[in-house]
C-alpha cells in the first residue's frame, strides 16, 4: 500500500478544448489515436492476408492458367489507375501537412480533391467491370465454360496462322471448332473443364481483391469527407491534428494495398506478348 | 467478515478514498436505462457484456444438455441424427464465439484494464462500446440462423460441406460470426493501445499485474488472427453463393486451404480463451497465498511466448486431413514446444503458493480446480501433438476430452476465479462464500465425471459428432452424462448467490482479499465513475507482500 503514492496532478487541470476527459495531455492522446489507427491497419493487412495467401497457392498450382487469364486485364486502365492513386496519395499527404501547419483552408480542399481522385479510380474501375461483365470473366452463373474454351480456340487458332504465316507456308489446319459446347460438356474435355475452373479462380479472386478494395475507398470517402467538413469549420490546429492524420494513413494503406495488387493481377502475363 | 490489517497512516491515506457516499460509484450515480444503454464507462460497458454473455452460456449450456441426453442411450431416441447435428454445432458455436472468447477479456478484462493501470478509461471509449454492439449485433445473427433452422456443419464450417452440400443457414451464421468478430478485433485493439499510452505514471512494463500480460498477448492474437477468420469466412460465402470453387475440389478448389485459414485463426483462438484465464491464476494464487509471484518475468513472458507459438502451430489440427508428412512433423516438433511456458507457469504457480500463508476462499478453490484440469488438458494435449497416437485419437471422444479440458476445465474455470475474485470490487458486495466455495467444488467433480470419461471412451475409439454409438460404450456415456447434470448444477449456483448478493449482501469494503495490485488498493468497492480520485503514482513491482502485515483475518 505504501507503495503507492497520490500525486497533485488530478484530472482537474486545465483542459484543452480538444482533449478527452480520460487523456491527461493533448501528446498522448495523438499517440494513442496515431498508435491505434497502426494496430486497425496491422488488422487489415491481415485481413487482405487471407486472400493475398489464397491467390499465392492458387497462383502456384495453376500458374499458366492464372498467366493467361490475367492477360484479360487490361493493364492501360490498371496503369492510369495506379497513376491516379499515388497522386491522390500526395493530395493526402499534403492534405494533412496543411492540417499541420493550421491551414484548415487547404487541408480541406485537399482532402476533396483526394475524394475527387478515388471517384477518378472507382469510375475506371466502373469501366474495366462493365467490360469483364460483358465478355463473361464474371464468376458465378454468368461464367461460361464455353466461352472461355472458345476463346482459348480461337487464340491458338490466330497463333498457328502467325507461326504457319512466318513459315511462309500457306498451309494450316486448325482444329475442329465445335459450335455448341456446354458448360461441364463433356466434350469439353477434362482438361478444358479444368482450365475454365482454374481461369475462374483467378477472375474469383481479382473481383474479390478489388472490390475488396473498392470498398475500403468507399469507406475512405465517408470519413474524409467527414473530416474535410470539420477541417472546413476550422476544428484542426498544430495542437490537434491527429484525425487528419489517421485517415492518411488509412488513405495509403488502401494505396499500398492497389500497389501490390496491380503487378499481381494485371501484369502477371504481361510477359506473354499481349 | 474480511479485515485488513494495514499500516494506519496509510489507511488514514487511503480513507480519504473510499470514504465515497454510495451514490457516487459507477454503478449508482445514474439509474436510467439510456446511461446504461450508451454508457462510455469501461465498468458499465464490463457489465452489459457480463449479463449478455451469461445468456449465451445459459443457451450453449442447455445445448449441450440435449447432446449429453440423446448420448444417454446407445440409439438414437431423443434428437434425430440431423437435430443432433445442429445441436453440437450450436453448441460449440455459442461457446466458443459469443462465451469463451469474450468472457475475460470482454468483461473483466474491460472493467479491470484501465483500473490495474491507473487509468480513467480505455483509450477508445467509444469504439469500446461500439465493440460491444457489434457483439450484441453479431449474437442476434446468429440466434437468428439458429432460429431459421440451425447449422449443421460443425464450428468448424469444413468444405465443401459447407459450401456445397449443407443445406443449413451457414451463410446467416457466416455473417453472425464475421460481425461478431470485428467486435473482438476492436476489443483487442482497444486494450493493446491501452496498455501502451494509459499507463500512470511509475507504471512500468515490469510492474504490470499479470493479468495484464495475460490480457495483452490476448489482445495480440484477437489482433492479428481473427480478421483470417473473417476473410475465410467471406470466401466461404462467396463459394457457397456463387458456387464457384475456391475450396471445392470438384470445382476446382482447394478443401485443405480453407483447413489452414481456418485454423490459422482458430488455434490461436483457444489462447484467446486460455491466456486471461492463466493471467487471473496469477493474481489469485499471489493474493490467496499472501506472497510475491514467483517468477515475475518468465511468467510475463510466458504469455508473450504462448500467444506467439500460438501462431505456429495450427496445422496439428489437419495431421490426418492431408498435408505433407514433412509439414506434419514441424508442426508436431512446434506443438510441443506450446508446453513449456505452459509447464513455466504452472511450476511457477506452486512456487508461489510453497511457503505461503494459503487461505482458501471462493476465487482460489476456483483456481485450485484450473490447475489440476488446465494441467491434465495440457497434458493429454501431447498424446494429440504425437503424430502416431494422433492418428488412433483423432476425432474421437479423446479430442473432445481433451479441449473441454483446457476451455471448461481451464478457460471457465478461470473465469469463474476471476468473477469471483473480482466480484466484491464490481458490485461492492460480498456473496456467501459458503455457497461459493461448494460451487466450486460441485463444478470440480461434475467436471471431472464428465470429461474424464471421455478420455477412455476416445481411447476405446468412439468417435465424435455421432448421435449413436455401440452398446459397449454406454456405461462410460451414462457416467458422463450424469456428470453433466452435477456440472449444470455448480454452473446455475452462482447465477442464483451471485445476484442474490448484488442486492442482498454484505457491503464489501475497498480491498476484501487484500489484493495488492491499483484496483484494490487505490479504488473503492464499487469505484467512482472516474476510478480514481488522484492519478496513482506507482513505485514497486505488482506483488508486494513480503514483509508486510497485510492478512487476511478471516472469511
């Protein structure tokens, strides 16, 4: 019991408008915010882990499958899109050093303009989607087997015509084409059922990562829209920044996570000639 | 009743404290429904987790009933295979993830963060309470997949079973769980930041309680394990919905991935379970032997070690289900490794009670049975990490011995010194410790009638998760289920003293069983909204008894 000594210090003290009734100091309030939006995003890496650790098997069992499905990515719209989240990133960055300095003006109009680059991102994504959508790579019911066979043929088929053209022989043969192949058709083959499955998996797991993703820009939307409104009202100051600051880092986890997810997905089979 | 002798300038000290009115502790200062209901207060917070997960137990208990009802007879006569099915899923389901894995953390471990590190709240007050909707979100998923019609699947949700061919609500239960454990990820966070920057002034890493180590490599692995459980699960709605393979073989999937996200989170579960329980162990055994903790440190690191072999050693669950023998034997070779800061802490245990002035109250009977029980379920948890005799026990009764064991045996037990020991601080009563302590030794035989026999029954080879077996296994099934019914009576004893005593008993005065840790010594029964009246300022190690008159006079 002696052990313990009552100090003066009471949680009477002089309040800063800004600090919670159980912080004693302004210091470690941010430490504490700053120290827990690193253990939330610590969270989430572990989180996009599961499917990160999901794509690393598959892509291992079925690699040639995965190198020529990711050819169906269209990596111009992957790369402005990359282009597009690292300049938001800066605007962010930026965004909260002017929250820094007390500039409550442009911490705010950087976090719209960082709001305005994520809709730039989510509206090519819209873009890709709708193609993906339409030319079947969509799993689910719409996926067909077929279709992907198809076009399997019709690829082999152009590169015999190259390799025969470069011959400098007039004459090919191509396999027979089969108008009508059902999904699971037996006459698929079990090779081609495989395949369509294995091309499946990864269009499986590229919609999941990157609606995944689509959703934590979403989210982002919501809170630094939230906190663009207060920077506006002028509640930020160089004593009191740390939500600006949190959702920073929230803002380039969601960016380094599109980091590793584009050479993953969109430029696996870039080295296939397409 | 209880009498503290202390030093009386220190008492005069100390009087200023807990001389309170009764109306300004947390639990009396506003009676209305709305300030409990969005309470910010880590005390109050404590106890609305305390009153829901108690109802959660009362459901997974009565479950369990009607498992060890229809086992009573060989054949199948009280549930039909399918209800039976249903019925070992809600169990484990409730217990593990609405009980077990927010019990300590979620209710002592709210209520006493802040109070053993001298601190007014949690870092995050209203994430905490956020928390603890999620919770109350997630429970009412899953009572509504339990409702709609149950799942049939097991806890462990295997593929494809799951994903393709149950036809139970998996996905409502899906959700529930998913939802259900955000609540304890946000939990886990909360303290570990709480732990790092709430901290008094003096209170170093080494002076922490150990309880608090406990609860630390807890909120680690809730941290960093359960979010692989969400993710899986949400792969294993996507297959189910879609109906495209990720963990089908037939669609092109792979069953034995989802064995090893699954059980990357669900290891490391049962030390979510287990460690707050070794944590309170600690504090009961040096506060009910009046002596210093023996081995400070290596029990503190103990904690750290076991959450982190925790993380290494999943794959023991998949030994028969399909890996590679070399995989197998590293995760054998790493399984038994998980015994040692066991083994640490229990000897460290007898070398604080050895020498000591033992006395025998409510919390430390309660302990007393952790040791025995936690120790017999480590142990037999070797002959499961032993490749060979795994393959002769796996799926069998054995298994399932073995892990009530270490969760009914360790996790509640512990949860029961816990509540006990803590009680007088959280309600400012003291409950009949005669009652109490023929509690704990009620639950200690029931227990063991149980369990033990399912011991001998996994050995003879009777599997798990079948609602009928052979005549030969009955008289072992009768014994159990038998126990069973003594077990549920030690458990309904304090829901009736326990309450009796919140309004009926005896006012507990600030530090009943002399504890010596910040919550007995610098607060009062029950503490003031902000905990307390001056911030602490610690100067010694958590356990000081050694050459202090401090006793406990009597019961």
């Amino acid at each position: 019991m002696s052990a313990i000594k009552e100090t003066v210090q009471d949680h009477g003290q002089h309040h800063h408008k800004d600090l919670a009734h159980h912080f004693d100091t302004l210091e470690q309030q941010h430490d504490a915010n700053t120290l827990g939006m690193w253990a939330f995003l610590l969270t989430e890496v572990l989180f996009f882990g599961g499917l990160f650790a999901a794509y690393t098997i598959y892509r291992y069992k079925y690699s040639a499958m995965f190198e020529e499905a990711s050819n169906h990515l269209d990596i111009t719209l992957g790369a402005t899109n990359t282009v597009i989240l690292i300049l938001s990133s800066l605007t962010m960055a930026l965004a909260v050093r002017c929250s820094q300095t007390g500039n409550s003006l442009w911490t705010g109009r950087w976090l719209l303009i960082t709001i305005a680059f994520g809709l730039m991102f989510l509206g090519v994504k819209y873009v890709e989607w709708k193609h993906d959508y339409h030319i079947h790579l969509m799993p689910g019911k719409d996926w067909s087997g077929k279709d992907w066979w198809h076009w399997q043929y019709a690829k082999k088929a152009k590169d015999m015509e190259k390799e025969a053209h470069s011959k400098g022989s007039a004459e090919h043969s191509f396999p027979d084409r089969k108008d009508v192949l059902a999904d699971n058709d037996p006459s698929l083959g079990v090779r081609g059922i495989q395949e369509s499955q294995q091309a499946r998996l990864f269009f499986l797991l590229y919609f999941c990562m990157t609606s995944l993703h689509a959703l934590h820009m979403l989210v982002g939307f919501v809170l630094i829209g939230i906190i663009a409104y207060f920077a506006y009202q002028g509640a930020y100051s160089p004593d009191y920044y740390s939500p600006v600051e949190n959702i920073g880092l929230y803002w380039h986890f969601v960016d380094i996570v599109w980091i590793f997810l584009f050479p993953l997905l969109y430029l696996l089979g870039a080295h296939m000639g397409h | 009743m209880a009498t503290v002798g202390l030093e009386s300038k220190t008492f005069e000290k100390f009087a200023d404290v807990v001389g309170h009115e009764d109306d300004s502790n947390y639990l009396s200062h506003d009676h209305s429904v709305l300030s409990w209901l969005f309470t910010l207060d880590h005390k109050r917070i404590a106890l609305l987790y305390l009153v829901t997960i108690t109802l959660m137990f009362l459901l997974g208990g009565v479950l369990a009933g009607a498992i060890r009802l229809e086992l009573l007879t060989p054949k199948g006569d009280f549930l039909t295979a399918d209800t039976y099915n249903k019925a070992f899923t809600a169990h484990g389901i409730i217990m593990l993830f609405f009980f077990l894995i927010p019990s300590i953390p979620a209710v002592l471990g709210n209520f006493l963060v802040p109070l053993m590190i001298g601190a007014k709240d949690v870092a995050f007050p209203r994430l905490n309470l956020f928390s603890y909707y999620l919770y109350f979100a997630g429970s009412v998923i899953a009572l509504t997949a339990l409702l709609l019609g149950g799942v049939d699947t097991g806890w462990t949700f295997y593929t494809p079973f799951s994903s393709t061919y149950s036809n139970s609500y998996v996905i409502v239960m899906a959700v529930g769980l998913f939802v259900v454990g955000f609540s304890s990820i946000l939990t886990g966070l909360n303290f570990i930041i709480t732990v790092h920057r709430m901290r008094c002034p003096g209170l170093t890493w080494f002076r922490l309680p150990l309880f608090i180590w406990g609860i630390y490599a807890t909120s680690v692995v809730q941290l960093l394990g359960t979010p692989v459980i969400a993710v899986t699960l949400g792969l294993l709605g996507v297959e189910r919905t879609l109906g495209v393979g990720i963990f089908d073989p037939r669609l092109g999937g792979d069953p034995i991935l989802f064995q090893h996200l699954f059980w990357f989170y669900s290891h490391p579960a049962v030390y979510i379970m287990i460690l707050p329980s070794l944590g309170v162990t600690s504090e009961v055994i040096a506060t009910f032997s009046r002596k210093n903790v023996f081995g400070y440190h290596i029990i503190a690191f103990s904690s750290i070690a076991i959450a982190v072999f925790g993380f290494i050693v999943w794959a023991h669950h998949m030994f028969t289900t399909g890996i590679s023998p070399y995989a197998a034997m590293v995760f054998s070779l790493l399984t038994f490794s998980v015994a040692i800061p066991s083994g640490i802490k229990v000897f460290s245990w007898l070398a604080t009670m050895y020498g000591g002035s033992i006395s025998f109250g409510t919390p430390m009977i309660y302990a007393f049975g952790f040791l025995g029980l936690f120790t017999i379920g480590g142990m037999t948890g070797l002959f499961l990490s032993t490749l060979g005799t795994d393959i002769h026990l796996h799926d069998t009764y054995f298994i399932v011995a073995h892990f009530h064991y270490i969760m009914v045996g360790g996790a509640i037990m512990g949860y029961m010194a816990a509540i006990h020991y803590w009680w007088p601080k959280m309600t400012g009563r003291l409950y009949s410790e005669f009652w109490g302590k023929l509690s704990a030794g009620i639950t200690f035989i029931g227990f063991n009638f149980t369990f033990f026999p399912q011991f001998i029954l996994g050995y003879l080879g009777m599997p798990r998760r079948y609602y009928e077996y052979p005549d030969e296994f009955q008289v072992l099934n009768v014994f159990s289920t038998a126990g069973a019914t003594i077990l549920a009576v030690g458990y309904l004893m304090p829901l009736v003293y326990m309450p009796y005593s919140f309004f009926f008993g005896e006012k507990a005065n600030s530090n009943p069983y002399g504890g010596s840790t910040l919550e007995w010594t610098n607060t009062t029964s029950p503490p003031s909204p902000h905990n307390f009246e001056k911030t602490p300022v610690v100067t010694e190690e958590p356990y000081h008894y050694h050459g202090k008159e401090a006793a406990v006079v009597s019961h």
